[in-house]
C-alpha cells in the first residue's frame, strides 16, 4: 500500500474500462545525474525483488479501499486474488548508468505494471542515488577508506538501512550503522563519541578506560576540548602507558572538528615522534567528495574518512529523478504498438517501444565505448563494424571496430517469477569498481564531464521520429 | 539494533567501567536552520514514543552482538533483560524551534541514554526537515493547498511515510502516498499519470474514460501532448459531454511541465470562457517555495500545488542537524554536575546542566518576544519584568514586561513510562499554524530572516561561562 493514490485510481480505471489482460510496456528511466556527474550507480534491484515478492493486498488494505467508496467491488476482489504475473528487466546492481536509458522495464497487464510503480522507484530512486554520491566520494578519497557514519541523519529508518547498503556498492568500506551488519554483513564500525570523553571526569581518564576496554581496536576521539594541546597528547599516553605493555599498537585517532587538514599534519607529526607512525588518522564533521578532494590536494594527513549527513542523504542533490513511463501496447498477435510521451520540455519526450540496452566495449582497452538502445528484436553483431550516431545531432557518426556488444539487463522476473540471480553484497561491491573502471577517466570527472553516448538504433530513431511526426500533426 | 556501532562500544564500555547507575542528562539540539530560514518546526516525537516503548533485544540481536566477540557476557545480559528507566522531555511537534534550545532530553543512566541517540536523532532530525521544509512551501503557496506528492523520490521507504505525515503537520492538506490514509488519515489524493493518457487510442478517449469512472472528482491531466492544443480543448469537451449532463462540475485541471505560469494563465482563459470558472488548476513539477513564490509573483493562475520531490527529501538541503550531547551527571546527592563540550568552533560548544526552555509571548499581541533557556530550577515569574540579553553580546540587553511565560517542553517519558499526551493530527497540524502565527512576519521571511532571540539566564550563563574559563586554564 505504499504506493501513489493515483495508481490504485487507474488500475481500477483499467479495471471498469477493459484493460485487465492489456500487456504494457513501462520502462524506468532518468534524465539527470546528481551533481552534474557523468553517469550513476544502479542499485536497488534486490529490495525491488523482495518487494514484488512479498506482494500482496491484506484485508486491512481491501477494508480501506472499500471505506474509500469509489473503487469497484469486482476491483478489489481481483486485488484479494493479486497474482502478479509481469516480466521484469532491469540492469544489475553496481553498474554504471546514463540518463535516458531503461534502466528497468516492466511487462504486464498494465493494471499490475501500474501497481507497482511507486515502490519500484522509490527503491531504485533510493539507492541508485546514494550508490552514485558514495562512489562519488570513494573516487575522491583515492585509496583511502570512506567510512558510511550517517544514520542519525538518514532520512527515516529505510534511508539509512537502504543508504548503508547501497554505500557499501558505490564503495564505502563500512558502516555505523549496526543492523546493517546484522543483516547484510556490512562491517559496522565505530569507537567512541564525545559523550564518553565528557562522562569521565577527564580525557585522559576516558582514553585510558577505552584503551583498557578495547585494546586490539583502540580509536580515540581527539577533539572534545583541544585537539593539539590535550587529545593528542593524551592519546599518545595511553598508547605507551596501556597498549604497549600489553603488546597492542593504537588503531588510530579520530578528528571529528576544527580545521581537518590542519590538524591532522599537526598530529601526524606529533604521532609519529612518538613511535606511532602506524597510528591512522580517522577525519569526520560534514564531509563530501569536494572537501575531500581539496583536503588531500592541500596535504591533510587523514587515512580515512567517516562521512554522514552529505553521504546518507546525496546532499546538495537528494533527488534521483528516474521515471516510469509507458512505452509500448502489446497487440493480440504478439506485435507492440509504440507509446511516446511528448512534452514542452524536449529532454521529457520518451524513447517508444520495447528495447534493449547494449553497451559497447573496446576489445583493446576494455574501456566502454557507448550504450546503445534498439528495439528488442536487434542484434548488435559485434564481429561486424557498427554506426553509431548522435540522436540529436545526426550527422555526428562514428564507426567503431574490435569491440564487444553486451545486453546489459538481466531478467529478474519471467512471469511473475523470481528469475533473478542472488549476488552477495561484496560481489556488486567488487562489480561496480570493475564496472566504473571501463569509464574513461573524462567520464568520470566531478566538473564538466565528458558526457558518455548513448545512441539509437537507426530503426528506433526513425520509430521515435515517426511518432513525433504523427503528434506534431 | 538500527543504532550506531559506538553506541553499543560505549554502552558496553560504560557497563565494565561501573558506569551502569550513573544518570546522565543529553540534550538534542541543532545549530542551523536549514535554507537559512528564522526557524524550524518540531516533529517526529510521536516516533521516538514508538520506537522506545517497542525497545528491546531480541534473541537474533544478542547473538549478533556475542558474535563480534568483543562485548561482555554480562554486558550481553543487561540488554537481554533491557528495561528502559529515562526520564524524556521534548517540545511539542509543530512548535517552532530555533537553533541551541534544548528539543529533546533524555535523563537516565548512561548506558541506556546512549543506546537510544540513533534513533531519537533520526527521527526527530527526518520529520523536523520535512515539517520545516513544508511550512515553507505551504507559506509560499499563500493560502492555496499544497499536496505532497514525493513518495517514488522519497529516501527508502520510511522516508515517504513519515515524510508525508511532516508534512502534514507543516501544514500541507494531503499526500499521495495511500498508506498515509489508510495508517494516519492524512487524505489520500491523486488522478492519473501520463500512462492512464498513453494507454487510451487518444488523449479525448482517455479523458472520456477517466470522467465516466469518476465524475464527481475528475481531474485530467493535461500536458500528454499539448496543453494547449489539445489537453484543454479535450478537457473542456469532456467536461460539457460526460460531466454536465450528469449534473457533476469539473474538479480540475492539472499541467506537471512546460512554462506553468504562461500555460495556467491561458488555460484559466480557456476555462473561463467554456463556463468553467470554478475548474481548479493545479500545478506540478519539481516545485519548491521559490518556484511558488515567484510563480504566484507573476500572476500564475495556479489554485493547488502538487509538490514531490523537492518537499520529500528536503532538497536542496537535506539534512536537519540535530545532535545529542551530554550535558550533565546526576551525583548521588541528586545534584548536577553540568558538562561541556568545547571545540575549535564555536558553534559546536554546548549549554551544560539540565535545562528548561521558555518562550517568552507578548501579552497584547499575542507574538512571541524571546526564548529563554535556565536551568531547571528556576521559575521566569511573568507577573514581574524580566531582563534578557544577547548571549554572545552581553551589553546587549531588554527589560520585557507585560509577558506570558511558557515552560513548552513536556515529559513524554517519566522512569521510562509512556507519559506523553497523543495529538491527532489534524491537531498537530493546526498547532504548528497556530503557533507559526505568533512568530513576527520578519521571522518567517525566507530571505535573512530577522535571528529570533534564544537567550541563556544569568544563572545559566554564569555556569556556561565557568566551565569554558575552566577548560581554557
């Protein structure tokens, strides 16, 4: 029942009006990527699947819509009777994905595609917008850690369950959040927060009873009253008065305010003066993939990075806009007949019919070249030389050789049955660095990247200029 | 579970460290209100009430907890045996609330004080960003409803719902988000999307359908293929076909793209000439308060605005930022210790002891003058003057007299008992109107907002300031 009024509104509209066995094509799709980015991460597929899984209308639900007074009997019956019987398609979770692509496709009686339109992208929304910010911020630590601390400001209980997972497939190392450990086996990581500094009745009293408390894993928040003049100073303490005879060497420390580049060349000399050049520097407060990135231009010290709010939430851009469109009508005989929203706003204007979605990668390099979409029953034969050309600008083409065609959806649902293969956590995690590896690095800039292709089959270019040619009359 | 890993770290630590009966006082407060506006509005309480009386650990929790094999076993016991004992006092939701008060407190040994952060943080900072992000829009919109349409952009799943109902509370009139109904009875409202226009031969056809299924509420998307053109003069031939003869009157119009100023005010002309003066429009499209705002500036003729994803998520700043310190320790006389924490910025340092927070209301005007925090022994007697002074700029300073004196915290938990009054909704929402009413009009501008007073009493300010003069030594 988590879905939009409007879809129970017309599936019961279809319902009175006879579209009960039409078979309708909806293709998930989005138009921009966050911050100006040059493509995102898909994620979501696996709580699409449970979703849809788990479908079903109780009679609390039935109850309701009856109270509502303007549903059909015979259409709330057939919700009690709800067997979903769709195909669905969708891109695997961890790879990379362009504006105007179908992302997801779903194929049904239109009244079920309908139904399920709401949650399908709300999930896919969700996570594929915290996927993309977290690589985002995973590419901007280069090699260091990146630590998902955002709970406590997620949006509701799913955004950071959901969030911290698909945070760990952008590649986010580990999270605070701890039910996603329980759950999903995410590393749940976290030491201590000011409070247990301000509880004891001084800081070298709190360091010394966590150092005792966790010696093997021993982190120490450094900064409740003076990062330089006391926390690093009392850390450093304890390490030698309590972990060394003991045989431990200290984790880390952890600056979570203040001037972070600063602080930390400060407390890495200090560290390392010491004898704890092992010591990592662990830097929180408000990160993102900007201030990284200029932290570590200006030197900061840091080694690892535990970011919340702008991670957990994709701030300053919390909106995944994908859509769900209509985009063809199955006939009797099996044949679709094309659909196309058309719009004021040009980038609005759908892609028509029943596709697939090709991506092409060079043989060479492995890097990938273009996405193209083509209706369903086309082959991109990659041992021949293929056109590609700009939907937009057509005369710009390009002829591309040695590279190799791949169908990048996966069949989820056949039927309304649970085709889809089960990939462990760690596997899309390790998936989606391979995958955003075959991007060139221009695509993968922060600012002003190389926008990546992604074409029309000639014969889909001519069936979408065909259909604006027919509205335009 | 759904709490930070150091929570549970710390929780344990506190525990071999003989910290179990030690009570501590935390504060929730947060230092920015978001888009720089004059105020937030207070929301969430009735889910942390939830949430702590559901609190416990179950089986499945506790052998988590034993596999990470660095708790103690009797440590594992307590939680096992977990019986929440605090004490909760908070602001009622749709009160305004302004950056350092005190929202929420928790009194109570430290082990289980601490154990609740995440979630008390979480809610409170999700639903206190959409109530406050709400209430901007629904004083944008000047009058007109403002319904939330943002559940398939929302942030997982929770996001939606209890987004939906902030933004209730902030004052919209209803969702499109159904289980919001059928759970909260907040009115469920929707039409059809572009699909229901696609599915149909043509966009008449369609229309046609839609007003004979529901005549009594038919409102018809119009921007399938041309608003102008061809959604109108459709809109307009069905209504004079299908509706009038049946004696119904059209409910309106929607337009979700293009220049909605431009169109609204040509298809009201339309509207107008074809006999329907009373066809509402309504808008839609990535609206926020600025849009509305300046679309109402220029005359659009717009009577309801569905807003989706703007609202849902808060964007573009997303996060409220809400945190929970320490700000005392009960010794065993059942005096306070005050605590502190002090950083490098300012902002982050925090108002030790245990609290109250008053709002100060002019008695003529009704308009609130001042919020003032003390600590919890003392009493503003609004029968006398009262001299409040700037905190930061202390020669700044006003005698105010003629003033009612409000406590506005109440106890929702007493020994971990459920004491909390349930407000309606509906209650709640013309609460949050109400008490939005007494703030001045320079408060609510959203452009620099005039900073609304929060002030600290002498005894408060003396103690805030020995304590930092304590640490500086």
């Amino acid at each position: 029942m988590l879905t939009d009024f409007y879809e129970i509104t017309m599936a019961n509209g279809y319902f009175t009006n006879h579209f009960e066995n039409t078979i309708g094509y909806y293709d998930m799709f989005f138009r921009k990527v966050p911050n100006d980015g040059g493509f995102a991460i898909m994620a979501g597929v696996q709580q699409v699947v449970e979703y849809i899984e788990n479908l079903t209308f109780t009679e609390e639900d039935l109850a309701y819509l009856r109270s509502v007074k303007i549903f059909n009997e015979q259409f709330i019956e057939y919700l009690k009777n709800f067997k979903f019987v769709c195909d669905i398609w969708a891109v695997p979770e961890g790879m990379p994905i362009f504006p105007g692509e179908p992302i997801l496709t779903v194929r049904g009686p239109v009244i079920q595609a309908q139904l399920v339109e709401t949650m399908i992208l709300l999930t896919v929304n969700h996570q594929s917008l915290i996927a993309t910010k977290a690589n985002r911020i995973v590419r901007a630590a280069r090699g260091r850690a990146v630590m998902e601390f955002g709970s406590r400001r997620a949006q509701g209980a799913d955004g950071a369950i959901y969030g911290a997972r698909a945070a760990y497939i952008g590649g986010c190392c580990g999270t605070a959040c701890t039910i996603c450990d329980r759950d999903f086996g995410i590393p749940a990581l976290g030491t201590m927060a000011h409070s247990w500094v301000q509880l004891f009745d001084s800081e070298l009293d709190a360091f010394r009873a966590y150092a005792r408390e966790y010696p093997s894993s021993c982190t120490l928040l450094v900064d409740t009253y003076n990062v330089l003049k006391s926390g690093v100073p009392n850390a450093i303490k304890v390490f030698n008065e309590i972990l060394l005879p003991q045989g431990y060497r200290p984790a880390g420390i952890r600056i979570d305010s203040g001037d972070i580049t600063y602080l930390s060349k400060k407390a890495r000399k200090m560290l390392d003066e010491a004898g704890f050049p092992d010591c990592k520097i662990c830097a929180s407060n408000s990160l993102d993939e900007y201030i990284i990135r200029d932290m570590l231009m200006q030197g900061a010290c840091v080694d690892s990075f535990g970011v919340g709010e702008r991670l957990i939430t994709a701030a300053p851009e919390p909106v995944f806009g994908g859509v769900y469109k209509l985009s063809g009508i199955e006939k009797a005989d099996g044949t679709i007949l094309p659909k196309i929203k058309i719009s004021e706003n040009v980038a609005k204007i759908t892609n028509p019919g029943f596709k697939r979605l090709w991506r092409l990668y060079d043989r060479e390099t492995g890097k990938a070249i273009a996405d193209v979409l083509t209706l369903h029953d086309e082959v991109i034969d990659d041992s021949k030389p293929y056109e590609i050309f700009d939907p937009e600008y057509i005369w710009k083409r390009k002829v591309i050789t040695n590279f190799r065609a791949v169908d990048i959806r996966e069949k989820i649902f056949e039927h309304g049955r649970c085709v889809a293969r089960y990939h462990d956590l760690n596997e899309l995690k390790e998936y989606c660095a391979g995958q955003v590896g075959t991007l060139w690095d221009e695509v993968t800039r922060f600012e002003n990247p190389h926008r990546y292709y992604v074409d029309l089959s000639q014969r889909l270019w001519d069936e979408k200029n065909r259909l604006l040619e027919e509205h335009a009359e």
